[in-house]
C-alpha cells in the first residue's frame, strides 16, 4: 500500500510537470517528498533509493520553473 501511494504521488507530480504548471507540480512535489521519505522509513524502499527519487522529481520540477 506504501509503494502504490509513492507510484501515484509521483505520476501525479510528472503528471504536472508534462502540463507545464509550475503551481500544481510544486503542490504535487510537497505531497510527494513525505510520501517518499514515510515509504524509506516503514523499509518499502532504501533511503538513498527515496533520497533519489526526490532528487529527480526536484529537478523536473526546477526545469520547468526556469523556462
């Protein structure tokens, strides 16, 4: 159930991102990175693989923000 709710705050964030909403994606990237770091916490991924994963959606979300 962790994983699945870490899947779909993620899709949701990449969602933003491919529409180029700066506002939704910083939104989605807020509900995302507790999501990710609580999934590191209960063992459902490593925390340098959860540390990695926020890294990447921070960056998508910056590249849109510097257009």
């Amino acid at each position: 159930m962790v994983k699945s709710s870490v899947k779909t705050s993620v899709k949701q964030v990449l969602g933003a991102v491919d529409s180029k909403d700066k506002e939704a994606s910083l939104a989605a990237l807020n509900e995302a990175i507790p999501a990710i770091q609580k999934a590191a916490a209960k063992g459902a991924f490593h925390k340098k693989t959860a540390s990695r994963k926020v890294s990447r959606l921070t960056k998508k979300v910056n590249t849109i923000q510097a257009k």
